[in-house]
C-alpha cells in the first residue's frame, strides 16, 4: 500500500505529527517482510527541508529508500495522498494518522472462529514475493469483526463509523473517508438459485451507500468450503472411538460422501430443517436422501474438538470446525479450489489485497 505525502507536509511546524505518521507507516514487527505501508515523496523537494534535516538518520533513510523502490516497482499505486490542499481525496495530516493507525476491517456475520476461513484464503493464496496480505494479518493491520448475525452487521459498522464523528466534523468530511473495510456474508441459500434475502437486500444497499465492498458466498456458509480431505481425515481419526457423538460424526460423514455436489453445497452443517419445512427446490434437492440419510443430515455433523485443555464451550462444532481450515495438515490451495469448484476463493482474496 503506497502513501503519497505532498512536498507542502514538509514545515517545521509539522515535525511532531511527520515523526508520528512515519513511525506508523514503517511499522514493521519482527519476523516481518513488510512494513504497514509504503510511503512516495517528491524527495528533490523535500530533501532540503530544514524538517528533512531535523528528521533522524532512519526516517531519512526510510523515505529514500521508499522513493527508490517507488520507482522499481511496476505500476505502483497511489493508495493514499497526504497534503494540505482540501479535496475530498486527499487526507491531511491529522487524518492520515488516523486512518493509516486503523486496521483494515474484514467483517464476517457469525461466528468468531469463522474468521479461520479467510485467514486460510489469504496465506494459501497470497503467492506474492512479499506476503503483504499475510503479514498484514499476522500483524494485525487486517483484523476481523464479528457482527453476530447479517442483522447486526450495519449497526457494527455505524458504531465503527460513528467513531470519527469529532474528525469528520473538523475537516467537513463524511464519516466513510476514514473507514477500510470488507464485508463476507453467507448466502444462507438452501439451494442454488435461491433468491438472496430481504435483510441482504437492505445491507447491500446501505454498504454501497458508504462505499464498503463485500462479497456474498457462492455456497451456503463457510463450512460448505471445507474440503472433502479434513472429512476423511476426522472419519480416520474417529472411526475407532466409542464415543457416541464421534460415532454419530463417522456416520454423517458417510452420508456426506454419498450427496451430490450440489446437496453438498447448500448442506446445513449444525443441523438441516426438517423436511417437510424446506422450500420445494430445497425438497427436490434431497429427496433422495429420505429416511435414515436424512435424519443424520437433520442431526448435524456431530464434530467435536477432543484434545484436552481446551474450554468446553470450544469443543463444540460452531468453534471446533472452523478451526480446521487452520489446524488441519490437508489444507492447502488445492483442496481448498477443488472443493470450491470455481474462483471464487482467488476473487475473494483479489478483492482484498485491491483494497490495501
């Protein structure tokens, strides 16, 4: 991510906030290939500042360095610019320093370990030289929000925004200049053609309202992603338990390898409805899985976290499961794409990294 800070930044007067924004830009922990952003300046104009020349030797070195790699990089982009003139666009110093210390929120509707997911997209797709999007969230420059349900997700967001209200008013801005974000929702879908709910249609207008990107899941949740590879390797490692929930786990995945891709897709995990309660696409769908298959799927994959010294309420499978696409040995980019079954993964992680 590529910061501009205009030549007219450069006075004495701004000395205290100059050091403050740099120290935020070249953030870089340990064990990090990057720093949080990279900053552009007009270095012939600057140079000679008499700010530049009270800067310390390792800003200085920072901001050459920065501006030679500038010029290295193929078709670097301006993300941010930093100057005094009043544009919309355009940030001044007291609003670059809080938006580049905000992280970049990726804000997921459920659960909290759901988050696992896109972790896993980001470091198994990011096949960049420099890992940016993987140091940005091993650094904590991407973090995630949970909205507890597609309802809450704009009153999260409000409160989110409602926190730049003093700045906002200072500089005569909207609220949404200074906030970075990227909604994921489940489609919830029973099957595929279904149309998406009211309360998405309502979201989706208010994200575009404040210019937040987002992104609706092909199948129904983030647990229909999980390749079919973790299934046979929780079937192995469960299949001699006399545990009754790892008994009834080994079952539903039996029944599990027996759907169609697309009964696979749409599968409610934690437990499906009843079949009389699906829609008539829905009962199509798995009409074939009447009687003793369908009481599995109506039960719920019964996956348990059995390792010891682990809280109880994280052994459950709304909290265990999702940990899988980070914890599993078989996750990788390819069983993540074939049990995708299209780009949608590499598209979600495109989407990301456009935004930082």
């Amino acid at each position: 991510m590529w910061v501009e800070i205009k030549s007219d930044i450069f006075t004495l007067d701004n000395y205290k906030k100059i050091i403050f924004l740099l120290g935020i830009i070249s953030e870089r922990p340990f064990m990090s290939n990057n720093t949080k952003a990279k900053v552009y300046v007009e270095y012939d104009l600057i140079s000679n500042t008499d700010l530049f020349e009270k800067l310390d030797s390792i800003d200085k070195e920072f901001l050459e360095d920065s501006f030679k790699q500038y010029f290295y990089e193929d078709n670097p982009e301006i993300k941010y610019m930093v100057s005094n003139q009043i544009r919309k666009d355009i940030f001044n110093l007291d609003e670059a320093i809080v938006l580049l210390k905000e992280p970049f929120w990726i804000i997921l509707e459920n659960n909290k370990n759901d988050e696992n997911f896109i972790k896993s997209i980001i470091f198994h797709f990011d096949n960049t030289e420099d890992k940016y999007l993987t140091d940005c969230v091993k650094n904590r420059w991407i973090q995630f929000d949970n909205a507890g349900g597609c309802g809450n997700v704009k009153n999260l967001i409000k409160g989110r925004l409602n926190s730049f209200e003093n700045l906002a008013a200072q500089n005569n801005a909207e609220l949404k200049k200074y906030y970075q974000a990227f909604v994921i929702l489940d489609s919830d879908k029973d099957y595929e053609n279904q149309n998406i709910k009211q309360d998405y249609i309502n979201l989706i207008e208010y994200l575009e309202t404040i210019d937040v990107n987002f992104h609706i899941l092909e199948k129904r949740a983030m647990e229909n992603y999980m390749p079919n590879e973790v299934l046979s390797e929780i079937k192995n490692a469960k299949s001699a338990s006399s545990d009754q929930n790892d008994i009834q786990c080994v079952k539903w995945i039996d029944v599990y390898f027996n759907l169609s891709e697309s009964q696979r897709n749409f599968l409610k995990y934690s437990g499906h409805d009843s079949f009389d309660d699906l829609p008539n696409d829905a009962q199509e769908l798995y009409r074939n899985q009447l009687t003793v298959n369908y009481e599995f799927l109506q039960n719920g994959m019964k996956y348990r976290d059995t390792r010891q010294n682990i809280e109880s309420e994280e052994r459950r499978f709304k909290n265990a499961f999702p940990k899988l696409f980070l914890e599993s040995s078989v996750i990788n980019k390819k069983t993540l794409n074939d049990r995708c079954g299209s780009n949608e993964l590499q598209t979600i992680f495109d989407s990301i990294n456009s935004l930082l």
